[in-house]
C-alpha cells in the first residue's frame, strides 16, 4: 500500500519544491505547459455544459406555459388543430424570445469577463512575467505585494511585512501575518501561517510564493462547491408563478364543476368531457407568457443601448420597481479619477518641496499600488520630479491599517539620509513634534494641532481627502543602528498589536 503523503503546509520548502519539479529561478515554459496539461486550468469549474439546455427548461416550467402547453394537447385532441396551432406559435415566440434574450446575455457576460481576466507576476525561465491568472500551475513562483489577490494554493518562498486577508475563507477580519515555516499537518486553515490561499488578499509588504494547489484543487473551491451559489428568485417571477398556480386552480375546479353537473343532466360522458376541456382551453390567457416576454425584452434591448446586460428578464422589472438605488461603485456612476488638487505647508503655503518628498515616497514605495500615489506621482511640472538616480531607498516600513502611514528612507545626494512618511492627518500629528516649511523648523504646539485639525475639516468638508506628510533627516550617510532598531520595533509594535486583537477576539 502506498503511503500517504503529508500535506503540503507541513513539509519543508525544498521538498515541495522537488516533488514538483521546480526550482528558485521558477519553471520554464516547457514545464508549465506539461503542468497545465496535468493539472488543468486554474479555474474554478462551475456546472460544465447544458447551458443552452438549462435555459430552455426554465422557460417552460412557468405554470402559464404548462397551460398553454395543455390546452395545445386538448385542442389537438378535439380536432381543433388551427387552434393548436396558433397556441404553439404563441408558445413559441414566448419562449423563443426569452431564451435568445437570456442566452445572449450569458455570452456577453462570460466575453466581457474574458477580457477583464486577472494578471500575476511569476518567474518563468528565470524572468519575471506577467500571466494570465488562469496559466498559473503548481510549481509557479508567484510576486506578491500589497493589493494583490492571491491566484493559487502555496507555501512561503520569501516574505517582509507580509500580511494577507483571509476573511473570505475563515470571516476573520482582521490581516494575518505570513512567514516562512513548517506548520504541523494537523493545523487548520486559519492557523496555517506559512501558506496563502486563492481568494484572499495581500494587505501589505512583498512575498514570492510556491503555487502548490491551483484550480478545483485549491480550498477556495472546495467552499464552492459546498455552497454553489443559486440565484434567488425574484418577487415578479413568484407572482407570475403563484397566478399561474391560481388559473390552473381555477380552470380545474370549473372543468370538474362543469363536467359533474352535465352528468347530473344525463348529457353522454365523451360529450361532457370534452365541453369541460374546451372551457378550460377558453380560459386560458394564451397571449400573457408573450407580452410579458415581449414587455421584458423591450426593457432589456433599451439597458443594452446604454451599455448594461441583462442576463434574466425578470430583472427588467425590478430595476423598474426601484425608488432608490444605492451605490458605492467608484468608476461607475464617476470617473473614478483621482486628482492632486493643492500641496501646501502646515500653515497653508503652497510648497514645491513638500511634494518633491511626497515624489519620493510615492514612487520608491513597493506596498500598496493605489490611484492617490499615481496621481502624486504625476502632479505638478517636470522640474517637480524626484531626482532619479541621485536618491535611492535604504529602507520601507509598508502601509498597514494599524499604523495607517508608509515610511520610506532614502539616501540624499548630498549626504545623510532622509525618513519620509505620509499617511492619516490625525495619526501623522500624532507622531510629529516639529513643523516646517522645508527651510525652518519649530515646536508644534497643541494651538498648533487645534489649527491644523480645523484646516483639515473645512477642506474635508469641502470633499477634499487631505493626507499628511512628515520627514525626518539623519546626517549620516547611513541610517544608524538606533534608527534601524527602531523601525524593527515599529513592525514588532504592528505584529503585537494585531496578534492581541486575534486573542481579544478569540477569547
């Protein structure tokens, strides 16, 4: 009997490495191809085919369309085949238009979600490269920093600062801190701190990650198979069902009325039956199931002018049936652009050097990529522009939501080093005991914070978003030990803190 093996998050690095083929300077081509071969896309199979199928069976299971569908079969039956025929074409259009409407916005969807396909940098043939999230396989070295989400299933390679959101798998809300390790076999998901999951997010810092598990094999996927999403139905698709329940209702206890009393008076049975029958047929409302699909498709074909798709028509009337329509989606009712509007001093002076420092730490940061550091980036004019080359980064402490400000050092041209740090206005004072406008420094009272917040309100008020930057210079070349202790102590403080709001939680 072969043994079995232990699981991945329990091994040693190179051993993973080595049962899969890989290698520090990542997979080749060939090799990631042979992989995906073996292992499949990585992709989260949904129900595989029969769509077409799936949709057409929806379409007829309304209970209007199953009374047509009898009334057709009566008609036929008494020779009525003109009649027959027209419920057939009703039935037909009804249907036909609802399955062409729905079945094409299905195409459109997964087109549109084609294109929005998700990237990641890995190593291939010892160069790093972006690849489509999908092309990942077992054995990639992934390039992860903050903002990211995670593509596959991995062990820890390499990490700093490394801090991923696992809510989506384990509700916990708050980051986990990731490192290199080995974790007992016996270890729940959430406790696995030297491994990643698909579907969770990076926080903050930089990690290279060994894909061990990608696809269907990953524990994101075993969730959804365990929960596949069903689509609740909606209020108009119930009334339309609950009326269809009362018509057949109806119509039954009319033909069973109406075919006892013509007993009663001793009309022949055939006879009886089958007047019964063509009162129901009479009843029935053969032209609904095609307004309402004509009224629906209508609604879809005007929201398709204007860029919107409409997979179920039973939407088309709930978008209708809305007073108030909320939204938080940024990009999609603005322009989701952002803007560096005025950079000034603490006294309120427009100052060329405090965004040359805010530049330097927009750009040389490798944490979280976000729109305010790009539009740093590209504010004001040329000659604005950090002096590439002439200063470089010693050392980052990344953005995290406890701390919520980014520190970065540089080493200065023209000797000595320079700490810049921007982030919250309120956890920026906190920190800040002098206030300068890059020239002359001095005290920063508490009259002075008072002001500060008052500046900060009304410009707040005014919806602008106000971030504060704070510097700090070392005259030496290089950063000293003290300095370096201190950052450590920094992260240390971070780790702290969050590791004690997991226990306060837990407890």
């Amino acid at each position: 009997m072969k043994p079995q093996r232990d699981p991945y998050w329990s091994m040693p690095l190179v051993e993973v490495m080595t049962a899969l083929g890989t290698n520090p300077s990542g997979l080749t081509t060939a090799q990631a191809n042979q992989s995906r071969a073996l292992h499949g896309i990585n992709a989260i199979q949904g129900r595989s085919g029969g769509e077409a199928l799936r949709l057409v069976l929806r379409q007829v299971r309304s209970p209007l369309v199953l009374i047509l569908m009898f009334a057709a079969a009566v008609s036929s039956l008494m020779g009525e085949a003109q009649e027959a025929i027209i419920i057939c074409l009703i039935l037909l259009a009804s249907c036909g238009l609802g399955f062409t409407q729905e079945y094409g916005a299905s195409k459109a969807a997964l087109a549109l979600k084609r294109q929005l396909l998700r990237r990641v940098r890995t190593l291939r043939d010892g160069i790093e490269t972006d690849v489509a999230v999908d092309e990942v396989v077992p054995g990639d070295l992934l390039k992860l920093s903050a903002g990211d989400m995670i593509a596959a299933d991995g062990l820890i390679v390499d990490a700093r600062d490394f801090n991923v959101s696992e809510a989506v798998l384990t509700g916990e809300s708050f980051p986990v801190l990731k490192s290199m390790g080995v974790v007992g076999a016996e270890t729940p998901l959430g406790q696995r701190t030297n491994s990643v999951f698909t579907g969770t997010s990076v926080r903050s810092g930089t990690a290279t990650v060994l894909a061990v598990a990608t696809g269907s094999a990953t524990e994101f996927a075993a969730i959804a198979d365990a929960v596949e999403r069903r689509v609740e139905e909606s209020g108009f698709a119930k009334g339309i069902r609950r009326f269809g329940y009362l018509m057949t209702e109806v119509m039954l206890a009319i033909v069973i009325v109406v075919f006892v009393v013509n007993l009663l008076l001793h009309r022949p049975l055939a006879e009886s039956l089958l007047f019964s029958l063509a009162l129901a047929v009479g009843l029935t409302p053969e032209l609904l199931p095609a307004i309402i699909s004509v009224t629906l498709a209508r609604g879809a074909a005007v929201m398709a002018k204007n860029g919107v798709i409409v997979r179920r028509l039973e939407a088309i009337e709930n978008l209708g049936s809305m007073d108030v329509l909320c939204t938080d989606k940024t990009g999609t009712l603005t322009e989701g652009a952002i803007r560096l509007d005025r950079w000034v001093d603490s006294r309120g002076r427009p100052s060329d050097q405090l965004l040359a420092w805010a530049k330097l730490n927009a750009s040389l940061q490798t944490g979280i990529k976000n729109p305010l550091d790009e539009a740093i980036v590209d504010a004001g004019t040329q000659e604005q522009q950090p002096l590439g080359g002439q200063e470089f980064k010693l050392d980052e402490i990344p953005y995290d939501f406890a701390r919520k400000r980014l520190s970065v050092i540089v080493r200065r041209a023209e000797g000595g080093s320079l700490m810049i740090c921007k982030g919250a206005v309120r956890t920026m004072l906190d920190v800040c005991g002098t206030e300068t406008d890059g020239h002359t420094a001095e005290k920063l009272s508490d009259q002075r914070r008072a002001d500060i917040d008052d500046q900060v309100r009304s410009w707040s008020e005014q919806g602008f978003r106000v971030i504060a930057l704070a510097v700090r210079q070392f005259l030496k070349t290089e950063v000293s030990p003290a300095v370096m202790k201190w950052i450590s102590r920094s992260r240390a403080f971070y780790y702290s803190s969050t590791l004690q709001r997991r226990v306060r939680l837990t407890h």
